[in-house]
C-alpha cells in the first residue's frame, strides 16, 4: 500500500491534482458527483462526492438504517509549503530570466536548492465563450533555486538567513525575452490570448521511495499532508457501518490558516452535512450529538539526532502506531474523553499508538481540527502518522504506518456511537 501511495503523492503535486485525483478514485468506486449549484437529490444506501473550487473535497456514504444515526469524519488538507508564481511572473535582465514567486505557507527553505523543479497547479482558459479552470502539471525539469557557493557567502553553513525575494527565485532561461504565458500556452496548444490567468507552483520532481536495509522508511514530497488525505481515503472507501453517514473530507489551504471559501474554516463542511441531512429528512444538529470527527494531519518524529526536542515522556517513532496528538492550549482537539474512544476502537483491533505532545518550552504547530470544528462541532480527537523533515520537500515517515492507519480510521468509520441521557457514550462496532 506504501507503494501505491507514493504513486497518488507523485502525481498529485498541487492540491488540484489531488482532488482531481481522489474525485476520480471515488467515481470508480461508484460515488455520485453532486453540484453545489444544483439540489441535492440522495438516498439511504448512496454514496456522493463534492469539490469546491477543485481543491477541496467531500464525500459522504450514507448507512440504510438512520434511526439513529451518528455522523463519523475524518478530515486532512490537501496543500502543502510551496513557493506560488506571482502575476506576471518573470523577472528578466540582461542574461537571466527567473520566475517571480512567493512563499505559500512555513516551508522549509534550505533543502529547495540545487534540486529539479517544475510548475503545476490550474490555469484559467477561454474556451467556447466559457471561462475554464483546468489542472495543469508540466511533468518536465524546469527550473532550479540556485544556491550561493560558499565561497561567495562564508556564513552558508553558519544559519544564513535566505531573503525570499532574493535568495529564493528560480533560474528558468538564459533569454530576457522569456515568456511564462506564451510558454504555458504552447504546452496547452491554445492562444496567448485563450490562456487568461494560473495559479501556479512549484514542486519538486522525483519518485518517492523506501529505504533502508529492511524497506522500512519512505521519502517523498506531500507526506505532510497527503499521506493522511490518502490513508483516511482507503479508509472511507473501506469503512462501513449501516447506522452511520460517514464523511470523508480534505480541505486546501490549512498551511496557511484555513480562511478561504475552499478552506476549513469555510461553510463547506457545515452547509454540505446539513443539506445531506435535509434531503434524508434528518436535523443536523440533532445528528452531531452522536457524532465524532478525526482530524488526520502528521506528527513529529523523535529526531535521530536531536532527541532533545522531545517532549521526556511522549515520544513519538516511525512505524510504532497511530499519534494521537495533545495540547494543553488545545491547539489540537484531543482531550481525554475523544482519544479514550478511539484509543479503545484501535486496541480492540490491535492497532498500535502513542501520544505526542510538544515539550512545555516549545510551541508547536496547529492544524484544521479546531478550525472545521468551529463550523460542525462534535467529539474530536487529533492525529497522525510520525513523520521526519516536515515542510521539506523531501520528508521521511514509516512504510508500516501506512497500512496502519488505514487499518486504525476503518476501525473508527465502522463504529457508531449514541450520547446517552448521563452523557456517556456507547460505542458499536458493525
């Protein structure tokens, strides 16, 4: 599965390409596409998908007997620290030209440098008197971030700080007469004029692969997050429970705070549950009393060679279990109620996990799970696989993790849970 997962991160380098990709494989599987536009037509037993703005996306399956009914999520993002290419985006003199971009989210700068890069995303096209967003992934060695060589910067190996708008931009053409639109045009095969905006960035070019003597490690670009977009997705298609309406849900933008139409912190989970639950005759607010929700984002590793940053009793290992992740300041939607369920779900099964939580003298990072729970607000508890280099491009996690949360989230969609009048829960396995 590892395997396969590598295949989806490579060729879903922009969260375009993964929605387009994960839309697809749920299609194959027999998901019904609805259309935010249009009303919503569905049924006890059916199984949709909806995309906003073609990088977010949601999917429901909904159970045959919804007497009472809990509503199970797992939510990820599909975005991940790039670099974007600016409106007109060239920068040209006299015997260079260089893409103009700007820094998407906390990437992690240094390892950008000396590596192959290329350009994807979506591009805006005239077509039939129609205005057209299209996916678009050049798949070709493009440019390069050249790096300044010691000899020119003696301070490159004593924490150089890289401008940006400096240190960052992309060598792309020995000619100032370079073009990115008419270039983009030509690979499209249509006019200058038919190709009227992108969103464009860049990406690393290279396989994923495993290492090490046994195969246990793997390395690509996206783990952070797409290797929770997928494994949660395996899940979804897998997981069933016949009382539930299972969610499956991978928003953009969560790299950089959430707050776009596309994003977590939008209507698009709220009003999409609610108008499921309207044309099954159901109340959402009633629903989400039995409900529970997964928010699916990667973990920090132990570092080989800086165990100091981890917190003394919460260490987290690749290839050792599921993380259930804490935070006192509820960065993380964990508390003690949410992860002794689904910590209960995953030791039924055998599924091993562990906990992380930072140490007391270092603030960590957060993710979507507070934010899509602002919008539909039930029992959460976050997670994630344990992960090295996270905001490289080129991050490092555990190959036996992948069947494992796969593994750990099918547990979680064949459960259903029901809220009893002393505010316990009890909890069945279908």
């Amino acid at each position: 599965m590892a395997k396969k997962m590598l295949k989806f991160i490579e060729e879903s380098p922009t969260a375009f390409q993964a929605v387009e990709n994960i839309r697809d494989l749920l299609v194959k599987e027999g998901f019904e596409v609805l259309q935010e536009n249009q009303p919503y037509t569905v049924k006890k037993g059916g199984k949709y998908v909806i995309t906003r703005n073609g990088t977010s996306v949601l999917a429901f399956k909904i159970g045959t007997d919804l007497s009472d009914p809990s509503i199970m999520m797992a939510t990820s993002h599909t975005d991940c620290p790039s670099f974007k290419i600016k409106p007109n985006g060239v920068i040209s003199s006299e015997h260079y030209a260089k893409l103009n971009t700007e820094v998407y989210g906390g990437a992690l700068f240094t390892p950008w440098l000396d590596r192959p890069l290329s350009i994807a995303g979506r591009v805006i096209v005239k077509e039939d008197g129609r205005i057209c967003s299209k996916p678009f992934n050049l798949k070709k060695n493009f440019c390069v971030i050249p790096s300044v060589a010691p000899h020119m910067n003696r301070e490159a190996n004593n924490g150089y700080k890289m401008n940006p708008q400096i240190d960052l931009l992309p060598l792309v053409a020995s000619s100032k007469d370079f073009s990115l639109k008419k270039y983009i045009a030509s690979e499209l095969g249509i006019t200058e004029e038919e190709l009227l905006n992108y969103d464009l960035y860049l990406y690393p070019r290279g396989e994923g692969f495993i290492f090490g003597p046994e195969g246990e490690y793997l390395c690509s670009h996206h783990l952070d997050n797409l290797e929770c977009a997928y494994t949660s997705l395996m899940a979804f298609i897998q997981g069933y429970n016949e009382k539930n309406i299972n969610v499956y849900a991978s928003f953009d933008n969560e790299e950089v705070g959430s707050l776009t139409r596309q994003g977590a912190a939008s209507d698009f989970l709220n009003v999409n549950i609610d108008r499921i639950c309207q044309a099954l005759g159901l109340n959402m607010l009633d629903v989400l009393g039995n409900s529970m929700s997964l928010s699916c984002d990667n973990a920090h590793a132990s570092h080989p060679n800086h165990p100091e940053n981890d917190d003394p009793t919460n260490h987290t290992y690749m290839n050792k279990g599921i993380v259930i992740k804490y935070n006192a300041n509820q960065s993380y939607t964990s508390d003690g109620l949410s992860s002794a369920i689904f910590a209960s779900l995953l030791e039924k099964e055998e599924i091993p996990y562990q906990y992380f939580t930072n140490r007391s003298d270092k603030r960590g990072g957060g993710t979507l799970g507070n934010i899509s729970n602002g919008q539909v607000s039930v029992l959460s508890v976050d997670i994630g696989l344990p992960q090295l280099a996270m905001h490289s491009p080129l991050e490092t996690a555990g190959v036996q993790d992948v069947d494992t949360m796969i593994r750990g989230i099918t547990a979680f969609y064949n459960t259903h849970l029901h809220l009893t009048e002393d505010g316990s829960y009890e909890v069945e396995t279908d």
